[in-house]
C-alpha cells in the first residue's frame, strides 16, 4: 500500500510538501531563537515581541501567517519574514527532491541538502555565523545518505571535504599571517569541506568561482546603494556559497558524463 502511493508523482510531492513545510516552521524558530542564545529544543514557541505562547491556530505553517495579517494577534508586532521564507522554502525544496526522483532514501538526502543549505544561508546572511552544529552534520550526511543521491564516487567526497575545508583554512590562516586580523571565517571552511563531501573536489572550483562572482556581484550593488565602498564591509561568503551549490552540482555531473 505504501509503495503504491510512493509510485504516485502526486502523492510523492504532496508528502514532500507537507513534510518540508513541518521542518521550514522548525527551521524558522531555529534561524531566528538559535543566534538569540535561546533553545529551540525546549519551550513553547511565542511571540518575539510580547513574548507570549502561540496557540494551535498560530502555528499551522504559512496559513496562521496569513491569517493573522503578517502580525501577531496579540501585539500587533510584525512576524519575522524569516519565518514565511524557511516555510516555503523548505516547503519547495522538498516537492522538488520528492519529484526529482522516486527513490525515497535519494528524495530525503536532496530535501536534507537544501534544508541545510537554506538555513546556514539565513544564518551567516544575517549573522555571520555558520554553526558547527549544521556544518557537521551536513559533511556526516554527504559521506553517508550522499552516495544515495548523485553519482560522486566516495573517494571523490573525501578529497572534496578534505580540499574544501583545507583550502580555505589556508587561505584563512594566510591573511591572518599576512594582515595580522581576520578575514574569511573558520566556518567557511567547515561548511565549503561539508559540501565538498557532497559534490566532491571536481565541482569546488566552479563552485568557488560562482560563490566569489555573486559575493562580487552582492558588494557592487551594496557600493552603489551607499554611495561608496567602506573599508569595513563584510560579506555573507557562506550565504553564497551555498547558493553556488546547486549549479556546482549541475557542472559536476556534466563533467562527470563527458569523461
């Protein structure tokens, strides 16, 4: 009975649906409590301004949202955009993995990608933080449930972790030599080594180039919105580089047919 509705496109992405829009709404409270030091394993989901428990109604994702104006019910306070982009998010990511493929091990290990990937981008897009515990995760899970999703061989995932990661420590390590300050985090490293474990090492130059393009491309349009460059500005590298993952991947697998 089971394996009948999984045969269905349209049951699948329904499943896949439901499923992504339960972990966006986990997801969103842990992007916006985590950096506050606050736990998203314990306590009552609530208001970030009057602080006050949500109720059932509150918490069905994107339709409470919605129904409540964009604003909590009880203050008036705008809900976090956040919240509605993890939900959707999540929510899209997984009906496309679940349509992707009907292998169900394959559509998990995609939908888990993505979800990883959507939540370090808000993380370090709005902190600057990548926390080891999603970077981790995302490398166990690309050495493990990884192999079940695309066709990198799993040597090819290990020098992919292994030159991910040590590459831009290097490079980390050699400003702060050079410069005697910081200049590119250690998470980069840990999460570009965690989806070297993904793609493998063929797919990490393109995948720098295209995260250093649109790093280019996001610190042009900041300069031009201020009206000049400033010497402090810092920019999201692990914001783009997980959105430089995907057409990696697409690039990887290329190469890897035409060999």
């Amino acid at each position: 009975m089971i394996l009948t509705l999984w045969a269905s496109p349209g049951l699948r992405s329904l499943a896949g649906l439901l499923l992504g829009l339960i972990v966006g709404s986990f997801l969103g409270a842990l992007v916006t409590r985590w950096p506050r030091g606050e736990s998203v394993a314990t306590g009552r989901s609530h208001c970030d301004g009057c602080r006050v428990a949500l109720g059932p109604r509150d918490l069905v994702p994107v339709l409470s949202a919605f129904a409540a104006g964009l604003r909590c019910r009880r203050c008036g306070m705008r809900i976090d955009p956040v919240h509605l982009l993890m939900e959707l998010g999540c929510a899209t990511l997984a009906l496309l993995a679940f349509l992707w493929t009907d292998e169900p091990v394959a559509a998990l290990g995609w939908s888990l990608l993505g979800w990883l990937l959507l939540a370090l981008a808000v993380l370090d897009g709005r902190h600057f933080w990548l926390p080891d515990g999603l970077t981790l995760p995302l490398a166990f899970l690309g050495l493990t449930i990884g192999p079940f999703t695309n066709d990198v061989p799993l040597t090819d995932r290990w020098i992919g972790a292994a030159i991910g990661y040590g590459g831009l420590m290097g490079i980390a390590l050699g400003y702060r030599a050079l410069r005697g300050r910081e200049g590119l985090g250690w998470g980069d490293a840990k999460l570009l080594g965690a989806i070297g474990a993904w793609v493998g090492w063929l797919a990490l130059p393109f995948l720098l180039l295209m995260a250093s393009l649109l790093g280019l491309g996001w610190a042009v349009l900041v300069t031009l919105k201020k009206g000049g460059m400033r010497a402090d500005m810092r920019l999201p590298l692990g914001t783009f580089i997980c959105l430089a993952t995907p057409p990696a991947m697409l690039v990887e697998a290329a190469l890897r047919s035409s060999a």
